[in-house]
C-alpha cells in the first residue's frame, strides 16, 4: 500500500478541489509565471546536448552550487542511482545512514541494478552519524569483504539540517579512507536557508550532490546531478542506460530554472509557516510535537493511536491531506499559507474539543 495514498471511503483525493495537503513538498504545483516559460522555451534534442533550456539549467546550477557542472534527470531518484553508480563498480560498496532515502524509498536500485552492497549505518534520530560507526564500516583490503567505495550522507534530513561542522568531519575522515562522497540534497535549498550558509560552502567538500527542483522550490518535475566534470561525463551514459536520456526536456527544465531563480528565498515562509503549525498544535493536550531548532519544513506529530484514523478523516473532510498519522509527518510548502496554517490548527483543535 503506498503510504501516500488512502484506503478509507472517502471520495479520491483528485476529486477534490484546492485541498490544504500536507503529505509532502513534492505535491506543489506550477504557478502561472513558471507556466509562462514553457511557452517561451527554447526546445532541442536534449539526446543530442541540444536543449538551450537544459543547458542553461545545468550551467546555472552547477555556478550556484560552485561546482564545474551538472545534469538533469527525471528524479532525484534517478540522480541518486547514478551517482552511486558512477562512484561504485559491481560488488562495490556504499556506506548510506540506516533511515536515509537512498537506503529505505528507492527500491534499492543500486543493489539491483548496480550490483552494489549498501551497508547500512547506524545514526541518530537527528539523522546524524557516529564517526566511528562510520569507520568501522569501511572493509579492510580482504578478499572476504566487498569493496568500500562510497560514503552518502543527505541534508536536510527528515527536514532537520545536519550540523555542518559533523558533516565535514565524516567526508574528510572518509575522504582519507579512500572513499568517495555524495550528499543526497534533495532539500539543500531548505538546508541553506535555515542555516545562513552558502550553498557552495554546503557542498563544496562533497565529490557529488544531488538536488531535487520538485519539492520546496515548486518546479513540477526534475533533480541535478552536480559535480566535476569527469563525473558528470560519466554520469550522462549511466542516465541514458536507465532511461532517463529526454528529448525536448526544456519544457520541464525551463520550470526548474524559474524555480531555482524565485523560489529558493520563499523557503523561509514553509519554514515560518511550520514553525507557526508547530506552536498551534503543541497546545493540544493529546498531541506530542516535535520540532527542534534545526527543523525546516516539516512537523512531526505523535498523536495517540485510537485517534489516528478518525482524526485522518476529519481532516479529511475539511480537505486537509495528510500522509498518515502513524508517521506524524506534515510538510508545509508553497501551496500552503499562513492562513490555512490558523485553520488547520482550528479544525486539530476542533476535532480534540468534540471528544
Ligand atoms: C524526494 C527525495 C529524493 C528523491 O525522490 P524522487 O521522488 O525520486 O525525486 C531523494 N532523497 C530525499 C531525501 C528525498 O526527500
């Protein structure tokens, strides 16, 4: 069953119009403006590297995120897979947190399609991870072991921004060990405004980010890959083998580049905006909130188990979606304002005076 849909009797969730939906930041939806630079896009073969809008896309980012170059994919998934696959041969290893994206939601693909281990590390509910937990990890040069090729680390993590300093210790002492690094970013943008710092110096120690445009910043479809150019080479047959080689891709690309150029400040509103969700609901007796100083976009919600379900349909009804409260989790975003924000603690707050 996937966790974002719902199994109860109400009508489906497209039936209705303009729901307040907190399942993720992947649900936004295009404005008008981003809409506008389809139409104006300046379409090629994107096969033949001939796609003025992609072009443009990978050559803005890879400056914004200071490094030589980037490349666009259909999912940060994809992105993701490539990397490891650039980084890693079959019968290589990665090293990736136990509760990370690449470890838990992405089918796995680099053991299935890669042939490569993933080892999965120990870490904190923070996300962050133990330095030694990490070291101890990485194989010595015998034949019984895989070989350890490859360290990925994500930021923001479960919307927290991992401390920067923690994160620079891991990918040096990696980095001494031989290994490679990748940083899962796909919310980097929320990481930088919450944090203040660059996004260069973010990523600048890492071999390989990737960024997702389809959450937080609006865009409705596509990640980058960004790193040196050797890898980025390497990295466009790998795309293509997995499919993710688009021909007049600019329609989706000219989007991102509008997302990247407007939307990244907006971030901090979804992070006020949560933190503004995450007050309103603490003062509910029955309901344990969680959102520490590093959060950003996202609360999380422990609501006691009888009240789960019926508590998902009575949001429900008021058109507020929420992916399920087993997990807690509402992720504000661009489609969310100030306003809903006071009208969905109202209706939490309504629902607990009915008891
Ligand atoms: C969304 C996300 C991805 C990529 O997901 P896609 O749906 O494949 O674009 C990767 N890592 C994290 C942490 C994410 O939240």
């Amino acid at each position: 069953m996937n966790q974002y849909k719902r199994n109860t009797n109400n009508p489906e969730i497209r039936e209705l119009e303009n729901p307040i939906d907190f399942r993720s930041d992947t649900v936004t939806l295009p404005s008008k403006e981003m809409l506008q630079c389809i139409e104006n896009a300046k379409l090629g073969d994107d096969v033949y590297e001939e796609d003025k809008e992609v072009i443009e896309l990978q050559e803005y980012a890879a400056e914004l995120l200071g490094k030589e170059a980037s490349l666009f994919f259909p999912s940060g998934t994809q992105s993701n897979l490539t990397a490891i696959l650039v980084h890693c041969q079959r019968g290589d290893e990665v090293l990736i947190g136990r509760d990370y994206h690449t470890n838990l939601y992405e089918a796995r693909g680099a053991s299935v399609l890669g042939g490569v281990g993933i080892c999965p590390i120990d870490m904190s509910e923070s996300g962050s991870m133990n330095l030694n937990d990490m070291l101890s990890q990485i194989k010595d040069d015998d034949p019984h072991y895989a070989v350890t090729k490859l360290l990925c680390l994500e930021n923001t993590f479960s919307g927290k921004v991992q401390p920067q300093d923690e994160l620079e210790t891991l990918v040096l002492e990696a980095h001494r060990r031989g290994l490679k690094v990748h940083l899962d970013g796909a919310r980097l943008f929320n990481a930088h405004i919450h944090s203040g710092l660059s996004l260069s110096a973010l990523v600048g120690s890492f071999d390989s980010v990737s960024i997702c445009l389809s959450k937080g910043l609006g865009a409705p479809v596509g990640s980058l890959l960004v790193s040196d150019q050797t890898i980025i080479n390497k990295a466009i047959r790998l795309r293509k083998m997995l499919g993710g080689g688009m021909r007049q891709v600019g329609v989706i690309a000219s989007c991102g580049m509008y997302a990247l150029k407007n939307n990244i400040g907006r971030l901090q509103h979804d992070h006020d905006n949560a933190k503004l969700l995450a007050t309103g609901l603490s003062k509910i007796a029955e309901l344990k909130v969680e959102y520490g100083e590093s959060q950003t976009n996202m609360v999380f919600v422990n609501c006691p188990k009888e009240h789960r379900l019926p508590l998902e349909n009575f949001l429900f009804d008021r058109k507020i979606l929420i992916a399920s409260l087993d997990r807690g989790r509402l992720v504000c975003h661009l489609g969310v304002s100030e306003k809903d924000i006071r009208f969905v603690v109202d209706v939490f707050e309504d629902y607990f005076r009915k008891q």
